[in-house]
C-alpha cells in the first residue's frame, strides 16, 4: 500500500491548536537570543532597570523551558501518530520516517548556518532517527523509559552538585558570563557583514548544536518520548473524556511549576537552580499544567474565534517557526535593519508578540487558498513523493 499525507478531515485541530500556542512561547524566549547576547550573559545581573527586570522575571517563570517541552511532546506524538497511521495501512514507517528526518536534518543545518544558530531542527531530526527504534515500544513501558532517561541522569547531577555545593559556598559556574563572547557577538552580529555574520554563526552551531545533540539525549529525547506515550494513550483525542484529570492536572502542575521556575529568584541564581531546578524539572512541569489548561480552554465552544487563529498557524508551523528566524534576524542582524543590542528586553518581547500577531493573519489567509503552508509543502513533496497531492481539500 502506497504512503500518503494524512487528510484534513483526519487532522487533530487540538493538534495544531496547541502547536500554534507553543511557537508563541518559543519565539518569546528566542527573542532574548534574537536582539541580544544572551546565551552569554547572566541576566540575574544584567538587567538592573526594574521594568526590565519585572519583564526578565516574567519570561524567566512564565515562558523559559515551558514551551519547547511541549513542542517536544507534540512532536513525539506525531511521529506516533505516523507510526500508528503505517500500521493500520500495512505500510514500512522505518524508510519513511528515516527519509522525513533526514530531509528535515538537512533543513536544520541550512536554518542554523544561514539564518540562526539556535536551531532546534537538527537535534529534532537526530531524536527522531532514535524514535524510529523506540516508538515500537509498548505505551506503559515508553512512559516509565521517558522518566528514567529524563530524570535519573539529573538527579544524579543535582546530587553531585548539591554535595559540591555543602563543600565549597559557590560554584565556578554561578553568575556565569562570557564577556568576550558577547563582545564577538555584538561585533559580528550588529557590526560586521554577513560573512562575519555566517563565520560566528557557523562556530555557535558547532558549539551549541553538536553538545546540545549529545545532552539531548537526556533532555529532548524523553520528551519526545513522552509525547509518543500520550500519543498512545490517545490523551489529545479523549480530551473531552479527560475533563476531570485535565483539570486536576491544571490545578496540580501549574503551581509547583511556577514554585520551582521562582527558585532562583528565592534561593539565588546558582548554576543547579537555575539549569536543573527550574529549567529541568520546573519547566516540563509547568508545560504539563500548561497544556491541560490550553485543552480545557479548546473545549470551550465560544472561544472558538480565539483558538481558531493558533490552530491556522499550527498547521504552518514548520514555515513559522523558519519565518520567525527570518523576520528577527533581518531586524536585528547588521545585514537588515540592525537593531542587535539596541532593543531592550521589553520592546523585544512586544516586538515578538507583534510578529507573531501578523502570522495569525498570515496563516489564516495563507490556509484559505492552500491546504498546508510552503514549507510542509516541501517537506512532505519529498517525504511521499509521487503519492503527494497539492491540491486543496475541501473542509
């Protein structure tokens, strides 16, 4: 049997709906890396001015490491749902899938070397290589994996850290900034030409994606996991069924995630409250409150005109997220409008919450023409090939 895109009759809305809520988030935090040196700086100390730290603090609890988990777990759950999908119609999903990562490795290295070392497609591509062995494995088995694999490795680390911290009253790595990287950033990014630009960018991929693609074998692998387990379970499907324990889950994650992201702003920003308490453990727990919550808000019938929008850009999110990259970087970098370093953190987070304004728009148009945006185009013309149809489907 021949493999072809799932139909739009057979899409999950809630789906898409809670894609489109995860790119907003995502593109909140990146902004900080977009308009300024941020991954080398330490914005404890940095920002001093108090609307600037009100809103540092608000992004720091409220978006960091709250919203890539749940496009992790989305993530993982369509890789599941692609595996069930080959199933049910006797088709291989090994070649498949191995076939889609690979095209989307590739877009990964081009996005992260040409337009913005922060890429998270190339490491989603590698995991999914992994999730082509391990989505065989039975629901209740992958949920207890994803925990073990996520939360043994970083315990052991807090242990070990914590054991350092009762010898030693700091850590080498606490307040940690690298002021002449952010020196070379500024010089490449605000200052230089775009071969300055790609040469910094090309070393900040090899610095941040080939480690992060070993780390992520704790942290984003299990995720994705996840993900795939509660795709099994069909959680997304049964929402409606599910309204008690969503709401239990709201009412139970949302406050000991937000507990544990304050942390560092309780017991002072050290290295293991800020990477392990908060970002580890307090923000895939706070996007576990999150996305119960964002499911009882999609049940809602009379809020469909404001859900409705984030499940558009949902279906695009592969063109959004690149669009997102574009759109930043001509504003910021020296080749566009070269604002890097000169925009502070408040005007940044409007400026993304603007941006992302308009690609509701633009989706929403874009999707009355055409079933699926550019890049899904792309990306799923290679991945089916011949057996990809680009007309329209009727709703």
């Amino acid at each position: 049997m021949k493999l072809t895109p799932t139909p739009l009759t057979e899409r999950v809305e809630a789906l898409d709906y809670l894609r489109g809520i995860a790119l907003l988030g995502i593109l909140i935090a990146n902004m900080l890396h977009f308009h300024s040196p941020y991954a080398y700086m330490d914005p404890y100390s940095w920002f001093t001015v108090p609307h600037e730290q009100s809103m540092f603090h608000f992004i720091d609890v409220f978006i960091e490491a709250s919203f890539y988990p749940l496009f992790a777990m989305l993530f993982g759950y369509g890789v599941n749902m692609q595996y069930e999908k080959s199933l049910k119609n006797n088709t291989q999903f090994a070649p498949f899938m191995a076939r889609r990562m690979g095209i989307l490795l590739i877009f990964g290295v081009l996005h992260a070397v040409l337009i913005w070392s922060g890429d998270i497609l190339f490491t989603y591509a590698l995991m999914g290589f992994i999730m082509i062995a391990v989505i065989r494995i039975p629901k209740k088995w992958l949920l207890a994996l994803s925990f073990v694999i996520y939360f043994v490795p970083t315990l052991l680390l807090y242990s070990i850290l914590a054991l350092t911290r009762s010898a030693t009253s700091s850590n080498m790595l606490d307040g940690f900034e690298d002021v002449q990287q952010i020196e070379r950033a500024i010089a490449a990014y605000a200052n230089g030409a775009f071969g300055d630009i790609f040469a910094f960018r090309l070393n900040e991929f090899f610095t941040f994606e080939i480690i992060g693609s070993i780390t992520a074998v704790f942290i984003i692998l299990p995720l994705i996991m996840f993900g795939a387990a509660l795709s099994k379970f069909k959680v997304i499907e049964r929402m409606y069924a599910l309204k008690g324990k969503l709401l239990l889950a709201m009412l139970v994650f949302i406050p000991i995630g937000v507990v544990l992201k304050n942390i560092p702003s309780w017991d002072g920003p050290k290295f293991e409250n800020i990477l392990l308490v908060q970002s580890i453990f307090g923000g895939p727990i706070l996007t576990l409150g999150y996305g119960a919550l964002f499911l009882l808000l999609f049940q809602i019938p009379f809020l469909k005109n404001i859900t409705q929008p984030f499940v558009n850009v949902g279906r695009m999110a592969f063109t959004t997220y690149i669009m997102q990259s574009v759109i930043a970087t001509m504003v910021f970098y020296s080749y566009g409008v070269g604002l890097y370093g000169k925009v502070d953190i408040v005007t940044g987070t409007w400026l993304a919450i603007g941006i992302f304004a308009i690609q509701l728009i633009v989706a929403q148009v874009w999707l009355t023409k055409f079933r699926m945006g550019p890049l899904e185009a792309v990306w799923r013309k290679w991945s089916y090939g011949k057996n990809f149809v680009v007309k329209e489907e009727k709703k």
